[in-house]
C-alpha cells in the first residue's frame, strides 16, 4: 500500500498537467472534461495496483491497460481542442498512461506505447500543432516516468520474492520434520505390528490346545501394544532418535538453511550432564521454538543459549523477528502449551516472554539438574 500511495502521489500529475492546459469553452464542459480525467485517473490506478501485485494475473493486466487505452483516447479530442495555444496537455496525459502499463509488463508498455504514439501523431496532424513535439513529449514522459517508478516496482517485487523464499524455505523444514516423523512412526510402527500380528495368530492357534499358554500370549500383545503406544507418542514428539544436542545441531542446520542467522551457545562439558529423559524434553523445546520461528516470525536471527547455572539448568531460545498478527496465534497455540504441560510433570518450569516493543520472543526453560531422574 504505501508503494501504491508512492505511485499514485507521482502520477497525480497525469491530472494537474491536462487540467492546467486546457481551457474548456463552458462550465458544463468543464465540468464534464474533470468527470472524465477522474475516470483516467480512477483507471490508472487499477492499472497500478495490479503493478504493485505479488502474481498480477495476465488478464488483469492486459484489460485494465485496454481499458486505461480506451479512457485515454476518449480525452483524445476534447483534450487536443481545448488546448491552450502551442501546448500539448493530451500528450502529458498519455505519456502517463504509457509509464502505468509499462510498469506492470514490459509488452504491455509497448503496446500502449504504439498507441497512444500513433494517437499523438494523428493528433498533430488533426489540430495543427507540431507531431514531432507530441510524440516527443508522450514517449518520452512515459519513460523518464516509468523509470523513476521502476526502482519502486522492483523492489517491492524483490520483496515478495524474497518472502517467497522464505516461506519455501519454511514449507520445506516443516515438511523435513513430518517426513522425520512418518518416519519413526514406519520404524516403530512396522516392526511392532508385525509381531503383534504373529503372536495374535500363535494366541488363536493356542485358544483350544492350551488355554494357558494362549492367556499368557494375549497378556505379552497387550503389553506389546501398550510399549507401542508409548513409542508412539515418542516418535511423534521426536524422542526416540533426538537428544538436545543432537537437536541443536538440527536445529542450527535448518535456521541457517531458512537465512536466519543462528548463534549456539551451549557449553559442550554441560550436555553429558543433562539426563536423558531431560535431554529430550529440552530437544523437544528447541523443536517448537525453532518451528515458531520459521513459521510464525520475521526473525533474521535467533539464538539458543544452555546454561549450567547451579542448581539450575536454563535453555533460552530468542527471535527478533514475531509478526504482530501471529501473537496471538503463537501464543494460543497447542505446541507451546502442550511443552509446558510436559515441562511441569518434570519439574521444569516454561516461561514464554513476549516484547512487543522490541519485536522480540523468547522461550525459556528453568529446571533442576536431578529433574529428569526424579521424575
């Protein structure tokens, strides 16, 4: 929006110039040639606002520049007649409507370029007034305009390529980290199905040659179903395969595949220290934290810090970068409030902090270092 209200602020003059040059013979005609530069301008600006689109469409573009033609055209004669003597208001106005089409495609700004070239020329001979002038002051309006524009058009369009990317980028570690899980659930689910399968047929086979043995074969399924079920739900919160440093490296890879500059600071004497149990759970922390950062941040950097700081182990993880429309979604999710729940049934305590000042989000985990053997 503001590269629109940029835009339109320059082409304001398609509209002063022509008014300023031309002195309609009444009022009502006046009047009617204002109603119709309003029109012009009205139409330019659909014209500009597909320019400064993400993914303009190809028919979009091509009808409003037929349209924004047309317009301009209809001012053909009356703008030519009530030129002021020796002035060429019409060919200001088309050298405008020439820059609009030509900073959505660079086709498009040819072919308004031909006609309303043409038109020019046609006007001069029409009017009695100099064709080499016409034409001179249409194209050449249009291209200082269209390259005085273009730098604007550019970069707004760098920027959604850029956003493009990153987005991608996103897309592309949380589809690595579902594949991580349909994974571990293959793994897991495969091999303990199969035996499950196995040991139901040996149960069935049993039920009337001996009873016993057959009641001994149901209780082993149902543990193994149960050891299953655990597995699960390991495998789905990454704990079957992830330690926390072996998380942060995982997660120092995907920030920097995302162009988010990561910093790690985690001290490599306190690492073997942390249980497992606990170990995991920071894993399972740094996880989500890093997944809202790709997901729901602007971040350019973020940083994960693990600190020994007795009796207490800290994990902190900072972005700069959380969108003001995705607090509340950050905040209302069930990643995070799911950690903290797990947190509590170890003896951790989550805190999220959020500063909407400095655009900064940070994630903090406290515990104890006997959290994990105590639970």
């Amino acid at each position: 929006m503001i590269v629109l209200g940029v835009l339109m602020a320059c082409f304001a003059w398609a509209l002063i110039i022509p008014m300023s040059l031309t002195t309609p013979p009444s009022i009502l005609l006046a009047a009617v040639f204002m109603t119709g530069l309003a029109i012009f301008g009205a139409t330019m600006m659909l014209v500009l606002w597909v320019a400064v689109s993400p993914s303009p469409a190809l028919g979009a573009a091509w009808w409003r520049t037929a349209l924004l033609l047309a317009v301009s055209l209809a001012l053909w004669a009356p703008t030519y007649g009530w030129a002021e003597r020796g002035e060429q208001p019409w060919a200001w106005l088309a050298g405008f409507a020439i820059a609009a089409c030509a900073l959505i495609t660079w086709q498009t700004g040819i072919v308004a370029a031909v006609v309303l070239g043409t038109a020019a020329s046609i006007g001069g001979i029409v009017f009695d007034t100099s064709i080499a002038a016409g034409v001179l002051i249409t194209l050449g309006c249009g291209l200082v305009v269209w390259a005085m524009c273009q730098a604007f058009v550019w970069l707004l369009r760098l920027l959604w390529a850029a956003q493009a990317g990153r987005e991608a980028q996103a897309e592309l570690a949380i589809a690595e980290e579902r594949l991580r899980v349909s994974r571990d659930l293959h793994d897991v689910l495969g091999h303990r199905l199969g035996i499950i399968a196995l040991k139901a047929e040996l149960a069935a086979d049993l039920t009337r040659r001996d009873p016993a043995q057959a009641a001994m074969e149901s209780e082993g399924i149902r543990e193994l179903a149960n050891d299953t079920l655990v597995e699960v739900r390991r495998a789905i919160h990454g704990e079957t395969t992830a330690d926390l440093a072996t998380q942060l490296q995982a997660a120092d890879l995907v920030l920097r595949s995302a162009g988010i500059e990561a910093s790690i600071d985690a001290d490599q004497e306190v690492l073997p220290r942390i249980p497992q149990a606990l170990s995991r759970l920071l894993a399972a922390v740094v996880r989500e934290a890093v997944t809202n950062v790709l997901r729901h941040s602007d971040a350019r950097h973020a940083s994960i810090t693990v600190a020994d700081t007795e009796p207490l182990i800290r994990l902190i993880v900072v972005n700069d970068g959380v969108r003001e429309a995705a607090r509340s979604e950050v905040s209302g999710g069930s990643g995070l409030a799911t950690l903290s729940a797990r947190c509590t049934a170890m003896g951790a305590h989550l805190i999220v902090d959020r500063q909407a000042d400095k655009n900064r989000f940070e994630v903090k985990v406290e515990c104890r270092h006997d959290a994990g053997r105590s639970r």
